[in-house]
C-alpha cells in the first residue's frame, strides 16, 4: 500500500474508494479548522508535543498516545508550530471495517462504544508501541503477487490487535486521560455542547460568563485554534450527520442541531461534508 505524507490526500483515497489509508508524517500541511470526515481515524503519535481538541475535550499528545476518534467526532490538531511532529495517522471507511468484520467480531468496537465519560487517549507501552509499528509496516510493505490480500490481512490483524486492547482498557477501572490547564475554556465548551441546540450567540456566551465577547475569542482562539462560531458549526454538523443516520428528515435535523435557519443549515453542511443533507440521508440510510 501506498504511504501517504498527506493527511489531507489520505483521507481523500479513503472516502473515495470506500477503503482504509494510512498516512506516516513528519511535518505539518496547513492546520485544518475543526473538521469531521466520514471515516474513522487512528492518530498515533510518535514524537509528541501537540494537543488535540476532540468535540469539547482537550488532550495533550505524549510519545505513544493513541487517539480513536469516529466518523461523527470533530476534531483539530491545535498547537501548531514549526518543530517536527512525527505521527501515523490511519483512516478507515466505516463500511469497510464493516465487512471484514464478524457475527462474533465487531472490529468498529473501539470507534463506537465509547460513552460520554470515556476518553478518545489511550496510552501503548514499548512493548504495545513496537508492535503497532510492526503491523503497520506490514501493510505499507506488501508488494507484488497477493499485496492486496497480504495489506488487508495486516489491517485485519491490527483492527483484532488494537480492539483487544481497546476492550480490555473499558473493563478496568480507569481514569480520565484529559489534561488540560484551560478551565476557562472547558467550561465554555462544556456550556456550547449543553445548549448546542439553542441560540448561541456571542453575546449570550459574554453575559453568561461575564467576559467581555472580545476576550472570550481571544482566550476560545488561543486555546483551541479555532473560532467560536467554527466550533459551534462543526458540533452542529457532526449533530447533524448523527441524526441523519438515525432517520429524521433533514428539517427535523436542522431544528434540533440549533440552525435556526434552513439555507444556512444546507450551505454550512455542504461545505463540510461535500454533499447536501438530503444526499447525505439518501446514502445513509
């Protein structure tokens, strides 16, 4: 299989040949906004030294963290700077994963069974770390007769490896892997995701937590990359997506993911998810 350098490239192969990609980087392309796409994502990280914003939740990113985040999840790399972060980034097609799944063998378990409590960060030792890096070897390297089964083979036994893992994390007793030192903001966050169905306006959000609307976007951009109205629009849309795959019409959809406007709802998910609600539906269900 092919290795990628782009993130951006990858997740495109992915989504158009309804497949799984695997990117191995080094550098940063230009950051993304907050952003879903519609395959599930494995973020591994090698070197370190960058924080993730997933939904309302911050973590710091340690050498040996790995992040599973799924198709209605929004996400953005924050901390971007110059110095080199080194990770492999893996995108799946949910209808993939499906199929070389089992009756007995659900390989989608560590993409969706995770509740609202449960983090998106785990942490693999040496001994877990060499053996990712093993199995994704295996699929970059397959070449010549039978490289397609022999690269599929590989993700099914890194699916089974990392699901294993997954599973057993879930039935101890754990902690919460979210380190941040940005209460302020977690608090904005936590009350944007309380009431992402109302009307949130900056206004609303400065007399809330009396701060003044420019300071609240000074500290919200600083600490997240990314805008406000961005972040309520990106939680709306993977709202969005959600509901249309539980079957609501799209303006049932459109009311209860907080658009109060229609036009406004169809040009916002559009843009971020290529194709219009009505389409999005169409092929869900």
């Amino acid at each position: 299989m092919k290795e990628f350098t782009s993130n951006k490239e990858a997740i495109q192969y992915c989504v158009e040949n309804k497949y799984f990609s695997l990117a191995h980087l080094y550098s940063n392309e230009k950051p993304m906004d907050m952003h879903i796409h519609d395959c599930y994502e494995i973020y591994y990280s090698i070197s370190g030294g960058k924080q993730f914003l997933i939904d309302n939740r911050f973590y710091n990113i340690e050498p040996g963290d790995i992040f599973f985040i799924n198709q209605y999840e929004s996400h953005r790399l924050t901390q971007i700077e110059a110095s080199i972060h080194e990770r492999i980034v893996i995108s799946i097609h949910p209808d993939y994963l499906n199929n070389i799944s089992s009756n007995l063998t659900d390989l989608s378990y560590c993409f969706t069974h995770r509740d609202g409590d449960f983090p998106h960060k785990f942490h693999l030792d040496s001994e877990f770390g060499n053996r990712f890096i093993y199995l994704t070897h295996k699929i970059t390297e397959a070449e010549g007769f039978g490289s397609d089964l022999m690269e599929r083979s590989a993700l099914t036994e890194l699916m089974v490896f990392l699901n294993k893992f997954f599973y057993e994390f879930c039935h101890r007793k754990h902690t919460d892997a979210v380190t941040t030192n940005h209460a302020q903001v977690d608090d904005i966050l936590s009350y944007i995701n309380q009431h992402i169905s109302e009307d949130l306006t900056l206004d609303r959000l400065s007399e809330h937590f009396y701060l003044s609307s420019s300071y609240l976007c000074r500290i919200f951009k600083s600490t997240t990359g990314t805008t406000i109205n961005k972040y309520i629009t990106a939680r709306r849309i993977t709202i969005a997506k959600a509901l249309l795959n539980e079957g609501l019409s799209v303006t049932e959809t459109c009311e209860k993911c907080g658009f109060n406007d229609y036009s406004n709802f169809l040009k916002a998910f559009t843009k971020a998810v290529g194709i219009s609600p009505k389409k999005y539906a169409r092929f869900s269900s």
